[in-house]
C-alpha cells in the first residue's frame, strides 16, 4: 500500500475504501512513519502547522443516572472521584481565565447528566454570558441528550459548538452502554446543528471494539460532518465495568488517528483523553495527523500541564492558534467536501 496515494485520495475530497482503512489500521510498525508522513500532508494541507489548545472543565461530577461503562461518573461506577453538584458561576468564569491564560483556543464546559434539565440549561446559558462579557474565548458544552429548544438556548447565549461523542460504532454501542443508544446521540447533534450549533462528536478506542467498528465510527463521523472531532483513548479505571482493559499500543492510537485524518481531512481532530498513558513518549508524533489536543487534564483523571504541552509543539516547529473572536480558526476544506456538505 502506497500511503501517499491515499493522502491524495482524501485531499481530493475521496473516501478510503474499507480495504484501504483497513491497510492503515494493520500497517507495519516498520512503515509507521510513513502512514505519519502521508497523514500529515492531508493535515498540512487543510490546517498547516497551527494547533489549538482546548481546557475542559467538569461543572457537574459524578450523579449520572447512565450506565456508559467506560464512565467513572455513571451510576453503576464506583470510582474513587469526585462527586459534586453544579459548580459556582466564579468557577465556572475561573476557569474561563485558566483557558484563555493556557493559550487555549476554547473552553469546554461538562456536566455529567443523561440531560441537562432546564434549570441547568438555564444556569449555563447565564454563565456563558457573563463569560463571553469578561473573558474573550470560544464555548463549548457537553450537556448529554437535549432537545433542539435547549439547544438553541445554549446557542443564544453564546455557545458556538456542542459536544456530544458518538463513542463507538452503531453496532457495539449496546455492548458499553444499555440506558440510551446510538440514535438519542446522532439526534442530539442533529437538533445542535439544526440551531446553528457546530459540532464536536468523536469516538473512545480501546473498549473491545474491532477493527470493524472502529472503520464504522470513523465513517459515520465523517458522514456527520462536525467541526471538532475528540479521538479518545479509553482510561481503564477502577471501579467501572471496563476496568484493566489496557491492550492499546502507541502504534495503534497512531494509526487510528491517520485514518481519522484521511477520512475527516479538513476537520479539527484532538488527541485527547488517554494520550499521555496510551501514547506516552510518542505523543509528539500525534500532532502530525491531529491538530488539536487538550490540556491541564480530563472530566475525573490528570493530563498534561499545559506549559509543557506549550514546550511540545514549540519543539515540532508548530504554532499555537489562539482565540480571537474576529478570525476564524476552521480549518480549510476543499472544493469537494464544500459540495458535498
């Protein structure tokens, strides 16, 4: 398999066979650099060697009625974590002041809730405007299942983007979570874009899923078409159904991020939850297909400090696009995938 063909191939605005997915997902550790350097053409085509930096914050932890059993916040978790209600309005613009000093280009806004009720959507929408009044970043919220009313709540506010993660493929959805499905969260992201909301959905890789569903979620992802795509590695932890299921590689979250280049090439795609324990001293090489990370750590589990992720991209020769409410950070997107979207 020549890789570079395939690089031409999504730059041209084609789709990878399955055959051709397949190719990337099982290339040789000898050829992993090569499957780097072809997805990093596509990556350098579409957004150069500007990275952007997003911090989260976990507004509402743990008291989840789910049952996703990757989360360490859902109700059959006993993690050791936090478990708090929703935080304060001054933490919520603190954390606002965090991001914007990390450099970051937004700030994401969790709270653990099957859906936010309106009270909740209430609260945030009035945070986010004080926010958006006192500090000059771009919002985005994780408010799980939500109507298109609540979502343009959230829009009118100021929020540009939701979140709401896929997770894994159609198929093996049932098999980490039986409390919602696969559709409620396609609907969520329907409804979102509906109100004018872009959209930030991706996938957890590591949960038992095969080669199979992970060319599925990375297919239906490029079908939806969102602005933002988090590529998630799953943290094992203690006290949840998916605890001790570590059997990830460096080379294969490599390689899943390629293929999530190649199938998605003018999209944001983050690195994100898991990068530090799953691809350890090869996390560098992940910004040659992605060109998104976050920072200063994840909803109930450390990350890295954002000083020294400052250090690794200023080390790969890349720059830091930061926020400015008059520019536009999007990636470009060829002439194909403008008629196609």
């Amino acid at each position: 398999m020549n890789f570079h063909t395939l690089a031409d191939k999504s730059i041209a605005g084609g789709t990878l066979t399955r055959d051709e997915c397949r190719a990337v997902l099982r290339s040789p550790n000898e050829r992993i650099l090569e499957v780097l350097d072809a997805a990093y053409k596509v990556r350098y085509h579409f957004c150069g060697n500007r990275v952007h930096l997003h911090m989260l914050i976990n507004a509402k932890s743990g008291l989840c009625p789910e049952d996703c059993h990757y989360c360490s916040q859902s109700k059959i978790s006993t993690a050791d974590i936090e478990r708090y209600p929703m935080v304060s309005m001054d933490r919520l613009l603190e954390g606002a002041r965090q991001a914007k000093a990390a450099r970051s280009l937004r700030y994401c806004i969790a709270i653990s809730t099957r859906g936010a009720v309106d009270r909740e959507i209430d609260y945030l929408a009035n945070a986010v405007r004080r926010i958006k009044e006192e500090v000059d970043i771009a919002i985005c919220c994780t408010v799980g299942i939500i109507s298109e009313e609540k979502a343009r709540r959230l829009y009118e506010a100021g929020v540009e983007q939701l979140n709401h993660n896929l997770n894994t493929s159609e198929r093996y959805y049932p098999e980490i979570c039986t409390t919602h499905t696969y559709q409620d969260r396609v609907n969520t992201l329907l409804s979102a874009r509906r109100v004018g909301l872009t959209l930030c959905t991706g996938a957890i890789f590591g949960q038992g899923e095969t080669e199979d569903d992970i060319i599925d979620v990375a297919l239906a992802l490029r079908d939806l078409d969102p602005q933002s795509i988090p590529v998630n590695f799953l943290i094992a932890m203690e006290g949840t159904p998916l605890a001790g299921m570590n059997y990830l590689k460096p080379q294969d979250c490599l390689r899943i991020l390629c293929l999530m280049r190649f199938l998605n090439p003018g999209q944001e795609i983050r690195v994100s939850a898991g990068r530090e324990a799953h691809i350890r001293s090869l996390q560098p090489l992940a910004l040659y297909p992605a060109n998104s990370v976050f920072v200063s750590g994840y909803l109930t589990s450390d990350g890295q400090d954002y000083q020294e992720t400052w250090q690794m991209i200023a080390d790969l020769g890349f720059e830091i696009d930061e926020y400015t409410a008059a520019e536009t950070h999007e990636c470009e997107r060829s002439d194909a995938e403008t008629v196609a979207g």
